[in-house]
C-alpha cells in the first residue's frame, strides 16, 4: 500500500509530494518577493538603484577587491550581464575596475567613496523595509520566525553559519506540552525507525502516568527550548525500580528535534535528570532504550550509564533490540 493509498484508506492527510512541495515555496518566494519591494526596488528603498544594482553594491561592500570571475559565481551572472552592470556602476562613480596584477587578463573591482555611502545607505533602508514587517511582530512570533528561518537553512542547505551561543535553555513543560512530548515521538521514531502506534501509546502512557503522579519531589521533566519553541524533553519517574535492592528513578523519553542536535540539548537534558536523581534521595538511574538510538546512548555512555541487557522485540512492529542500562550512584 503506497502512502497516498494509505492515508485514504485511514482518513489522514498523508506526507506533500515533490509538486505540492514546488508548488508552496514557489508560492512563497512570489509573496516574499513582493513584502520585500523586489520587484520596483529602487521605489520600496527609496534609492536610486536596482536590485540587481543594490546585490553588486551588497557584494562590494563586504571587502576589499574583487576579481569579476568571483563576482559573477557570487551574484550567479552571466558575463555579458554583469559587464553590463559594472559598467552602469563605473559611469555613476560607484566603482573602479583595475587590471589584475596577477593576471592581466583579468579584472578586480572595489567600491569608490560613493560606492560605500551608497552600500550605508541600501543597508539602512533595507534594514527599514524588513524592520517596518517584524516590528508588528510580538516576541514570541519573532522567536518563532527566526526559529522557522533556521529550519529552512538547515533543511535546504542555505550555509547560513551557525549561533556562536548554544541559544536554549531547560525549563519545566508549558500548559500543552505533554502533549507536544507525545506527538513529537510518534512523529519522529515512525519517520526515522518504522515504528507503529503501540510506540505511541506506550509514551502516551508514560505521559500520562507521570502527569497523574504529582509528586514533584520525586519526579520531574524537562523541556529544552530554543528559540521560543520546544525541541526536546527527558522525564525522571519513580516506577519502583531498584539497583541492589535500593531506589532508583527511571529515566524516560529523551528527544532532540533534529534541527537542534549538536548543541549538546541531549547531554543537558540527560545531566539536569541525573542531577535532580541524586537531588532527590535515589541511589541510581535505569533507563531502557533501543540499540538504534545511536546517538541516545552514546550520551548514556558519557554519563556513566552501563548497558547490563540486550533483549531482540518487535513491540513496535520491526525487529529491535531493547537494552536495559543502569548508573549507580
């Protein structure tokens, strides 16, 4: 059964294909294009220049020098295009063109005084236009749009360099979140591991046994947060475990959104629920986890987590193997 057939027959809307996905950001770009002045730029920047004037300028401005094969390959030009450009640029006195001293054959490009004051200018006026969109913005929605943008570098490949700062933080779950909890991992172990909804119930379960407990002196969560959005979680429980014969607090669905991994969300969250253990009077931590978490365990490795089981299932309909592991303080 394909997936477009099985979402019929289930009465779900089933995953975009590749046309309906073309057809949305091309949508975008057309509406973004617009919000931004693209198409009468000179108009919405309140300057004499084009856009494709304004991204020549944009190039320059970020250094010394330019040789043009580096500016065709940065502004995706053809030759006779960008010839055509820098010559308009040259005749207004924004730039002077000089023969390379390494290879005469070829030309290096850099920005006279008026060229910078004109690259200050398109910048503040940029800045406005832009500024002028996120400032009916509140907070917590341009949280979620910056959020929303580094997706999109991430998942399209754009380059954009990451935060010098990790940007989250753990705090307790929001009104909700539980339920986010939830449906994030079903959502993710279907998509990356084939696992069915017995998964989701058996967090669902957790879940809800934690939330009916209400013993905060026992147990806790956490919710890692960047950007104003949710993107991971742990639990520490009491399910009556024990480690030779003594208390031990269970620890319980570690998630990292992908988009956040490699901040250390994982080692934070896993540390935070070992910490608060120790806090709270147990001699020691188990966990259960699956042999394909790859990434899980190697962080249960560095806190000193012991895996002392192994154990082949098909719980969530595949083949898996379940480990127990143990940390003992």
């Amino acid at each position: 059964m394909t997936e477009s057939t099985m979402a019929a027959a289930t009465g779900t809307p089933g995953p975009p294909s590749t046309a309906e996905a073309v057809r949305r950001i091309r949508e975008f770009n057309r509406d973004y294009v617009r919000l931004v002045g693209a198409y009468d730029y000179a108009r919405r920047t309140g300057t004499p220049y084009s856009l494709p004037e304004a991204r020549l300028i944009y190039e320059l401005a970020g250094g010394g020098r330019a040789r043009t094969t580096e500016l065709r390959r940065a502004l995706d030009m053809d030759a006779g295009q960008l010839s055509r450009l820098l010559a308009q640029a040259e005749a207004a006195g924004l730039l002077v063109r000089e023969r390379d001293p390494a290879d005469s054959r070829r030309q290096l490009v850099s920005l006279t005084g008026a060229g910078r004051e004109a690259a200050a200018l398109l910048d503040a006026r940029s800045s406005e236009v832009i500024g002028e969109q996120i400032a009916r913005l509140p907070s917590a929605d341009r949280e979620r749009l910056l959020a929303a943008l580094d997706t999109v570098a991430g998942l399209l490949g754009l380059g954009r360099r990451p935060s010098p700062e990790p940007g989250f933080r753990l705090r307790p779950p929001k009104t909700g979140e539980l339920g986010w909890v939830i449906e994030r991992h079903a959502v993710r172990y279907a998509d990356a591991y084939g696992f069915d909804a017995a998964f989701e119930a058996l967090v669902a379960d957790a879940v809800a046994r934690f939330a009916a407990a209400r013993e905060p002196a026992r147990q806790s969560c956490w919710i890692a947060e960047r950007a104003g959005e949710p993107v991971g979680s742990v639990f520490c429980v009491d399910e009556g475990d024990t480690l030779d014969g003594r208390p031990a607090a269970r620890l319980r669905l570690l998630l990292v959104e992908p988009a956040a991994r490699g901040l250390g969300i994982g080692q934070a969250l896993v540390g935070e629920a070992v910490a608060f253990a120790r806090a709270a009077g147990y001699h020691g931590m188990v966990l259960w986890t699956n042999e394909v978490l790859a990434s899980a365990r190697r962080i249960y490795q560095a806190m000193g987590f012991t895996m002392v089981a192994s154990t082949p299932h098909t719980k969530f309909g595949v083949p898996a193997n379940g480990e127990d592991w143990e940390l003992r303080f």
